[in-house]
C-alpha cells in the first residue's frame, strides 16, 4: 500500500540533525493553493472504501490491498481516518505495509503511523514510523529491527517547512480529489522517500482508458505520481480510477507486482434478521500455518496496536488510574477481586450512593 519500498531503512541516534538540503526543499505555491481550495462536496465525496487483489508477473494472486476513509476527530480537530494495509507473501515470506492516518480538510497530516513488515525466517525485518503534529512543530520518530539489533532515530520540522507535505495517508487522499478536480500542471509538493527523507514530488494526468469490468465498460482516469531520489532515478507509480474515485490498478514502474480491481464496487447490505442455520459450516482452519492469513493476522495486530497507542496518548489519565488500581490491589490483596475492582471504578461513578470505599469488598460474609 505504501508508495514507498519496503527494502532497507535508514539508521541513525536520536535527535539527528536535519539534513540542509530537506530544509531548502519547498512546495509550490500552486500546489499549496490546490490543497486550500478542496470545497465541501469535493472533501466528503472522499469517504468510501476501496479493495484490490495483488497478482505477480505471472498473474497469480499473492496478496490484497484495502483502504478505507471515515469521518473522524483528532484533538477535538474535525478530519479523516484513513488506514491502507497492503500484504502478500513472496517466495513463501510474509511482506505488508499499514498506514494509519489522520488528515485535515487542507490534506495536512495531523499524525501518522507508518508499518512495514518483511517476515524473513530468523532476520525478520520491521520498520515503524511515526509522524506526528503539535503546537505546529511535526516530530519523526522512526524505529527499524532487523534481527536482534534495533534502531532508532528522531527529527522535528516546523508546520512552516512542511507546507505542501503529502504523506502516505494523505496521498491516498489527495489522488481521489485529483480524479475529480484535475490536476493543474506546476504543481511541486514535499513527500518522503523511503527512507524518511524529504523530496519533492508531482503529479500528472495519463489520460482516460477503457476497461470491461463482466458487462459493464467503464472509463478509467490516469495518475502518474513521481517521488525525486538522491540519485537520477525516481520512483514512479501509476495508478488507475473509476470516475468516482475507487481505485482501479496501481503499479510502481520496476515492479513484478500489481494491484487491480477484481469487480466493481457495490454497497455492502447485512441481513440481520438471516438465520445462523443458513450459513455454511466451515471447516477448522490452522490460520497460522496459512501464510495468507497470517499475513493478515500481522496486519490487524500491526493495526489495533497503532490504535490503542493513539488512545494511550491522547488519555494519559488512563495510565494513572490503572497505576493505582493495581497500587491498591497489591497492598490490600481482597479474596475477590472482582469485588475490589467493582468498589474502585464505582468510585468515579455519579451513580454511586456515599459511602466508605470498598465496603462490599471488605464486609465479613455472614457465616451460619
């Protein structure tokens, strides 16, 4: 999912400098103008879902893609949720990426977790970054391990010297307005590359195709996206729409690999009233010996823990309070601590008539 490579990672000590040439590096002012003016039916057109199929050179299926956008708050800041994950596996080893994003209405990314994953057997390979914004100061935090050695690194940038930046998340994003709004020419934002270093990167139209999806032909919109390197060899993807935004294909140039729509995409209806006697009897399956599905199993774990962190975070309250709980279990050591638990958290309830503390769990049971 990620428009980036997978392979290697940048290593370096905590609180590195920031390179000169990334803080020279600026956005255009078209592109910057462009991000300001997405109107109210552009930004809440964008809150859909799209699902492709992964297929080799040879064309056989060796993974998934899926994104999906909702509403959502960061910090009380109204903005979208997008979370990617893309995962496969290649010559029997286990490869994704998540993503898990909150952008604002002028696509700037309010913060971001960034997962990449490379199930090696005995030097498994795994890459996390973390971009996040307060009080208009962006802070990286990246952290790689291959193996038994660890990594980690950390820089700030001012919002100042971000502006223009599209990140992973909001480029997803930013193509679904692109499809609808055109994309002006002289247009230069600010990315990452893969390894967390800021470039330049632009967009340009490849026109309109034709595509038969069962019986039906429909016409795709074309998106060239290119990322500048260090070196004279940048990375390129194309990318293919349906009219409304769902993405068709993608294709970084190079690769063996690619995504495409396998059908069209129709609203999901749940029968709640369908009987449980209707559905099919699945035999057991040994998910963790299916590489597939493994596969999937690292992404939703990669997932929920980006977002019980983000609620940690945002609640830090929740630590105290779990600290005295556990301070007070330890000293007091009830027989049940169910018991304990209910007298403590009801506490902190309105509901809860005065009284001492913990005078259920403590009272001396009657004894005939």
């Amino acid at each position: 999912m990620s428009d980036e490579n997978s392979e290697g990672a940048s290593a370096g000590d905590a609180d590195e400098d920031i390179p000169k040439e990334d803080l020279q590096m600026k956005a255009t002012e078209e592109a910057i103008r462009y991000l300001a003016e997405i109107d109210d039916a552009t930004w809440n057109s964008l809150l859909f879902s799209d699902s492709l199929v992964t297929t080799s050179e040879a064309g056989r299926e060796i993974g998934e893609m899926r994104i999906t956008v909702e509403s959502a708050t960061w910090k009380e800041e109204p903005c979208c949720l997008v979370h990617a994950n893309s995962h496969g596996v290649i010559d029997q080893v286990p490869i994704g990426t998540s993503v898990t994003a909150y952008i604002d209405r002028n696509m700037r990314t309010l913060e971001q977790t960034h997962y990449e994953y490379v199930k090696i057997p005995d030097n498994p390979l795994d890459r996390r970054t973390f971009l996040s914004l307060d009080e208009d100061v962006y802070t990286v935090r990246k952290t790689m391990s291959q193996g038994i050695e660890i990594n980690k690194s950390e820089f700030q940038f001012t919002s100042e010297e971000f502006q223009g930046f599209i990140s992973e998340g909001s480029n997803l994003l930013l193509q679904r307005v692109m499809v609808k709004k055109g994309v002006p020419e002289q247009m230069v934002f600010l990315t990452f590359d893969s390894d967390t270093n800021v470039r330049t990167s632009s967009y340009r139209s490849l026109g309109r195709k034709s595509q038969i999806y069962g019986s039906e032909e429909k016409t795709l919109l074309g998106l060239e996206r290119i990322i500048n390197t260090s070196n004279s060899t940048p990375h390129t993807w194309h990318a293919y729409f349906l009219e409304t935004g769902h993405l068709a294909s993608r294709t970084q140039l190079g690769s063996q690999v690619k995504m495409t729509l396998e059908s069209l995409p129709k609203q999901q209806v749940q029968d709640e009233t369908k009987s449980t006697t209707e559905e099919k009897k699945l035999k057991p399956l040994k998910w963790d010996e299916d590489l597939q599905l493994y596969s999937r199993f690292l992404d939703r774990k990669a997932e929920l823990s980006d977002d019980h962190a983000t609620y940690m975070r945002r609640h830090p309250e929740l630590r105290a309070l779990l600290a005295d709980f556990l301070q007070f279990l330890l000293l007091r050591k009830p027989d049940d601590v169910c018991e304990f638990a209910s007298d403590f958290f009801g506490a902190f309830s309105s509901g809860t008539p005065s009284g001492p503390s913990f005078a259920r769990s403590e009272a001396t049971p009657n004894v005939p």
